[in-house]
C-alpha cells in the first residue's frame, strides 16, 4: 500500500480539461534551477510524434525559489501542456523521483508506462513512441535509452566517447540492467509492486538511487531492454569536462557500485567478505584496465577512469561517500 499524498508535495498547477481516466503514459520531469532549460524540454515533450495520450509531471525541488516552476506554470494553466506541476519539498535526487511517481499512481489510474527525462535533456520526437513500442515489442517491465552528449563548445565534442558520457548500449533489444534514469520507462506493474520510496535515500545527493532501484526490481525479476532509437540529448555544461568533475564521477560511480552489490550479497554467507575481496580485486587490475584503454582509445582520461571507480569501490568501504547534487551549482 503507497501512501497518500502529503504536505511535502504540493499541486501548483494543472491543464484545464484533465481526463485523468484516459491518460495511458505519464512523463515525469524533475527541475532543479534550470528554468530555461526547463522550457526546451517541455517543447521538446509537446513536439511528441504519437497517438498515445500522455500527461507530464514536473517536480520543482526548489521549493524556495521555484524558478522552475514560475516558469512552467504559465504553459500548464493554459492547456499548452497537459498534466501536473509539483512542487517536492523535501530536497534531492530520491525525493523529487519519488515525489513525481507516487502523483502519477495516485492521480492517473489507468497509465501503463512512466517515462523519465532530466531538465537539461531534449527528447527526440519519436522519443516516446519509440520507448512505449520497445517496451511492447520484447514484453518487458524497463526500457532504458541513450543519452547523447550536446556539448556546450564544440571543441568539447571528443569528450563524447568517454565512460562517463557514452551511452552503455548501442542496439535495440533485451539488456541485463540498466544504470541511469535520465532516459528511462517503468512500467506501472513495478512502480505497483515495489516498496515505497522507489529510491532509497540513501543515494538522495549522490545519485545512484535509480541504478539501486533498477537492480532490485531485476532481482524481483522484473525484466530489462534498451532502445537505441530513443535518444535523448543532454546539455553538457563546460565544467563537466573538467578534470575535478570527471574524477568525482567516476569515484561516485564506484561507490554506488560497491553499495549496490553489497545489498545484492546482503543475505549470502560471507557477502561482505566477497564484495570487499571483488573491490580490491577490480582496484588491483584497475592500472592495467587503464594502460589498455588508454591505447586503445588513445585518451588517458578515458583510461584512467577505471583506476578512479576502482578507488571509489573500496573507498566506499570506509563510509566515503561523493555527494555531488548538494552543491548544484557545481554539478
């Protein structure tokens, strides 16, 4: 049983006209002090090529401000999109995602899919067409899809092939797991059956509470495929190829790692033991991983990437934690 909603979600807007009973597919969209950005993911929503009736939720986590939701309000009052405006109070990644997917359960009650896009993201126009007809094709409860790296400046564009911005599958079709929901589909029947909150809190400023979630859902055998022909386009700010931030991504991506497997191993005899003992394994072969890439890809960022998430797995093993989304504005 999901709870209601409470005080640490409030409904600021709605589409006039709102057929609730006939909305098959709901779009969840979380904005955190991209106002303007806000804006071209909207268009890009409202641009849909698809028959299928669709309504977006937009969760303002910035319950101060609410640049975002000032900004959207206008073209949801008017009926320029139809759905929800939001506002989730409690800060972080896990609270406005959770926020966002219990209204959709509790206020559209005859949706199917719940798709996930990010505030700096641009959908394709066959972007929900093509993930609903994915998810129907291979009858599964996931689809996940690439997101394509829109770099600031151009000379940025070699960026593109690194780890930390290239997509992790290139074809159409069945996939083991999934790790982001910056271009993702859950079904109804997961969001249904797993326990609330959907992502574990743990991960509220480091990201990752989507990929635990994921995880947990295959374990409960819930079923997993991608879509290469669902892009989204993601805007690359200037201070995401630096240096400091590439290497707080990867450590972050190690931790999350680590953390996730020890909850898979949490009931097996000598968990614990094995995820330390794969930990220092990884970071053990991490340097030769990294001279490899490294020639094959002639990029020493992209080579030293596996030494940093080798760090960052047994760095979680002394409570190390890289929590990235409490400084925005550095993210």
């Amino acid at each position: 049983m999901k709870p209601h909603i409470e005080a640490n979600i409030s409904i600021v807007a709605q589409s006039p006209g709102l057929a609730r009973e006939s909305i098959d597919v709901v779009v969840t969209l979380p904005t955190f002090k991209r106002p303007d950005h806000l804006l071209k993911t909207l268009a890009s929503l409202r641009a849909q090529q698809t028959r299928r009736r669709f309504a977006i939720i937009v969760m303002e986590n910035e319950a101060e401000k609410r640049e975002g939701a000032d900004a959207a309000r206008p073209l949801f009052e008017s009926g320029e999109c139809q759905g929800l405006l939001i506002i989730a109070h409690d800060r972080g990644n896990c609270n406005a995602y959770n926020a966002g997917w219990l209204t959709a359960l509790q206020t559209f009650p005859n949706f199917s899919s719940l798709l996930v896009i990010d505030d700096d993201e641009i959908a394709d126009s066959n972007w929900l067409e093509n993930m609903c007809s994915t998810r129907e094709r291979y009858g599964v409860d996931f689809v996940g899809g690439p997101q394509i790296p829109v770099f600031a400046r151009p000379e940025h564009a070699v960026w593109s092939r690194h780890p930390v911005f290239s997509p992790h599958y290139a074809q159409t079709g069945p996939v083991p797991v999934l790790y982001s929901s910056g271009n993702l589909l859950v079904g109804r029947n997961v969001l249904e059956a797993m326990p609330f909150p959907f992502l574990d809190l743990t991960f509220n400023y480091m990201g990752g509470g989507d990929s635990d979630f994921i995880n947990r859902s295959v374990v409960k055998g819930f079923s997993v495929a991608w879509c290469a022909e669902a892009p989204v386009f993601e805007t690359i700010p200037a201070r995401r190829v630096q240096a400091d931030w590439i290497r707080a991504r990867a450590l972050r991506n190690g931790v999350i790692s680590t953390l996730i497997e020890k909850r898979q191993r949490a009931g097996e005899p000598f968990g614990a033991a094995r995820t330390i003992g794969k930990s220092l394994a990884l970071l053990a072969v991490s340097p030769l991983r990294a001279a490899i890439k490294a020639l094959q890809t002639g990029s020493l960022s992209i080579g030293i990437y596996q030494v940093y998430v080798g760090l960052g797995r047994v760095m979680a093993e002394f409570g190390y934690s890289n929590e990235q989304y409490r400084q925005p504005e550095k993210n």
